[in-house]
C-alpha cells in the first residue's frame, strides 16, 4: 500500500457520523499492521489520520492521473 496512493469510499459511517461520511473518498494512510488487524488508517474529516474497521470503506484503486488530482485538492 505505501508504493502507490489509495483511496476508500466510506461505505458505513454509523457511530462516527462527525468523522465520516457515507459517499465520500478517504486517503489511506499506509499502515501494515492496521491492515492485519482488519483496519484502515485514513485521513478523516479532522484532518487528522485515524484507523477505521476496513468493512466501513470500498478500496479503489485509481487511474495515476485521478489520484495526482484529488491529492492537489487536499
């Protein structure tokens, strides 16, 4: 996950209403061991970078030119 940028379509935002939204893409953080323990660390709406259970989110994998554009409008 750290060699290429990925992003997470919030699927379930329930019980974190104020962190997530439902519809809305994340940036994922690269963290392996998030990741073992059935996790993704994204940066949420704080801004700040937090580990979600992976079964809230979507993973896309992006075409380059799509990622380089969402990353310039954070």
């Amino acid at each position: 996950m750290k060699d290429k940028q990925k992003f997470a379509l919030c699927l379930n935002n329930e019980g974190y209403e104020a962190s997530l939204e439902v519809g809305k893409l994340y940036r994922i953080v690269g963290d392996d061991t998030a990741v073992q323990h059935g996790y993704l660390r994204l940066i949420d709406e704080s801004g700040e970078d937090y580990a979600y259970a992976a079964h809230r989110f979507y993973v896309l994998s992006l075409p380059e030119k799509v990622e380089e554009t969402l990353l310039l409008a954070n």
